[in-house]
C-alpha cells in the first residue's frame, strides 16, 4: 500500500492533514489513514476514540464551509479511516487557503485554480460568464447556420436559442469564442521534418471564431496528409490519416479545452504522424479510463460542443475518442491518448491496413514506420530476430505488398510503400 492523488498516510493527528481535506473537499475526494507511517505500516493509535473526536473537532473548527466526511475506526481499533467526498460549495478552505493534491502532495492553489473553485461552487462554467468585449460579430457563424441548418434570420433570438447571449448580461464567453474577432488563443500548427529541429512550416490561427480555426486547421491538414491518384479518366483522393479522425481531434481540443489559460492548441505535423495537444486536463468527476473508453463524458464548454454538434462538427457529444478507436479499428498502427492533469494529447498515426501480418512482422512494421529507407545492416540491430530472420521476414512483407524492396545484394534497402 502506498500513497496516491486519493490517498495520505499520517501516522500521528497534526494539523497538517486539514490541509488535505480542503484538497479532497475542492476535488475528487480521498482518504486519510491514521496510524500509518509513509511506507503503508500500521503503527496504531494509542486512544482511537479519543483520536476520532480530536480530528472531527479540527475539521469542524478549521475548514469552512462545513466539508462532507465520514471516520471509520478499523483494523481492530488501530487505524482510523477519514473518506472526504468533493463538495458542492467550493471553495473549501483551511486558513482562508484552498489546497489541491499534486501527485502524492498537497498544495496551495494559485490564483487561477482558485477563481475556477469559485466559479464550480457557484456552479458557472468560464463560458457563461459576460465577455470582456461587447463589440462582436457573427458572420462566420451566420454563415455555417446558414449552410448547415438553412436557418435565414440571424438576430438576438438565434443567439439566445443557442445561449451565446442574455439582456443581463450580454455576450458571454461562448460568444466570444464564436465571434468573427476576439481576445482568445487559437491553434498553433507546426509541420516538422525529419526531427524537431527542421520546422518546415508554422502556421498560428488566432483571434477568430473558433469555427473558422477549425476549417483552417483541417485546410492546413489537407494540404500535408492528402492526395489524388488519377485512375484512367477519374481522380480519386487518398487519406494518408483519416480526416475523419483529425477533424474529431480537434474538435474536440477546441469544445473541452480550458479557455481561461492564454496558451494555443498545440498541433505537431511529422511525417508519420499528427500530435494534437488540447490545454487543460479532464474536468472534475472523470478519470483518464473512462474518458479514453467513452464510458462518461463532461462537458468543459456545453454551450460552445451545442454549436459544434447543430452544425455537424462533431457526431455525437462524448464520441470523439471512441469514433476515432472506430476509425483505426483495421489499422496496423493504432492511435495513442495521453491524459496529464493540464493536458490532453491525442497522436494520429499514418493508416496502413493491417494486411494480415504475422506479430514478428507487425515488430518490423513499426520499426520501418519510424525511419526513412533503410539497409538491412540499419534494421536488424533493432530486431530481436538476427539477420537471417530478419531478411526472410522482410522479403515476405515485399511479397505482401507492404513494404517496397529497392536494389540489390549489400545496397539493397527497405521502406514502407
């Protein structure tokens, strides 16, 4: 046993563990186990009943507001349990201070953190609080309504249907993020060549609607993963990565961002390869396992996803990672997800069909994925199968079609077609 995000040890009753339960009551909740040392040893309580008195008055005394809490005594009156459940009014402090876990830490929240406990306590999402600009226009947006629901009177009332406005206050930060011009981040989009240090292109969407970012990004896209093969007197377009999946990508970058952070989406172009990096982790009350699987999604930005979703941009809300899973489902390469608490990367690899290749075959395939033209001398080093194998292996997957055979004896090298 050992400590984590939703877990802490305290041997002894201090008043360092209050900070904790502000973390726990501002978050996702945990336990504090007392009568355990650092390494997960009990070492026992001398007056457990007492204890559980002592620590019950010190969160009533010192953490405001009231947080929810239940103490257990177990492991035969050594040990006492302390579960803290995430509260409903945020921000809960200990020493007019709000904490948060940091990995297996606690520590005090910044600024920033602490406005957005304010804004979850009161139940208002950054979105639906009044932007800073009043001075907007909508003609992107008019024009998608326009094209994609054939909606032909654009006023106030279109804009309150989608909540994007109220006589209150007036535009809010949704609206905002749709407006022809406006004060947020956008999409930075860098086209790498053989390493990070070639940039052959850069290219910052910033300061727009988000609906025009999102067609200029997929613009950018096309242009580098897409082409025509002309068959007799037809042109057919090939997907070098599904557009399907980059479009999910990013849109969903753009409706579960943060949007209370200056920092763009970050989108990497490799040859083999796209990186799309969203700012800002999960929202509360979702783990990386049932985000990645589709089995709960949150919604950061509701009102800006109910755009996307009336204009056709996304499927369904909360699909994305499973319609792209979806899309590679006969891939030989899969696409990859990273969860950080202030970032979510999703990486789309190049689409080749799995073409019935056998394990040993699937090991050299992605070997090749990462490397130009190689000679068997530059491959077989990285192969767990010697030379012999090696080769046999590699002139099979040039039978199957999969890879492109060029020369011969020593100078003979391998690529994937």
């Amino acid at each position: 046993m050992r400590e984590t995000r939703i877990l802490e040890f305290k041997e002894t009753i201090t008043n360092t563990f209050l900070k904790t339960v502000s973390a726990f009551s501002n978050y996702d909740g945990g336990t504090i186990l007392f009568g355990v040392d650092d390494d997960g040893n009990v070492k026992g309580l001398p007056d457990v009943r007492q204890a559980c008195l002592d620590i019950e008055n010190k969160i009533n005394d010192s953490i405001s507001p009231q947080p929810n809490y239940i103490l257990e005594i177990q492991n035969n009156d050594q040990m006492i349990k302390l579960t803290v459940t995430s509260g409903l009014q945020k921000p809960y402090l200990y020493k007019s201070k709000a904490y948060k876990r940091n990995d297996t830490a606690t520590i005090e929240v910044d600024t920033l953190e602490f406005s957005r406990l304010v804004l979850d306590g009161k139940n208002i999402r950054f979105e639906e609080l009044p932007c800073k600009d009043q001075d907007l226009s909508f003609e992107v947006l008019q024009c998608k309504l326009k094209e994609s629901i054939q909606i032909e009177t654009f006023n106030p009332d279109t804009l309150r249907t989608l909540n994007l406005y109220d006589n209150v206050n007036g535009f809010n930060n949704a609206a905002g993020l749709l407006a022809d011009k406006n004060h947020f981040p956008g999409i930075d989009i860098v086209k790498f060549g053989e390493n990070i240090s070639i940039i052959q292109k850069r290219t910052t969407i910033e300061n727009t609607s988000a609906l025009d970012a999102y067609e200029k990004a997929l613009a950018v896209f096309r242009d580098y993963y897409q082409y025509e093969v002309i068959q007799g007197a037809d042109r057919k377009k090939m997907e070098k990565i599904p557009e399907a999946a980059f479009r999910e990508a990013i849109a969903n970058a753009l409706i579960h961002r943060v949007w209370d952070v200056d920092t763009h989406i970050r989108v990497s172009m490799f040859d083999d390869r796209v990186e799309v990096v969203s700012p800002g982790g999960l929202p509360s009350g979702i783990t990386a396992e049932e985000y990645l699987s589709g089995k709960l999604s949150v919604l950061r930005n509701r009102n800006l996803a109910n755009v996307f979703y009336r204009l056709g941009f996304v499927e369904i809300f909360g699909t994305g990672i499973t319609r792209i899973k979806q899309l590679y489902a006969e891939g030989l390469m899969k696409p990859d997800f990273e969860v950080s608490e202030n970032a979510i990367k999703i990486v789309l690899p190049l689409f080749e069909k799995d073409a019935n290749l056998s394990e040993d075959e699937k090991v050299i395939y992605k070997l090749l994925s990462k490397t130009m033209l190689k000679p068997i001398s530059e491959i077989a080093p990285y192969i767990p199968f010697g030379k012999s194998k090696t080769t046999k292996l590699l002139k099979d997957m040039g039978e199957k079609g999969v890879i492109a055979i060029e020369g011969k004896g020593r100078g003979t090298k391998y690529i994937i077609k």
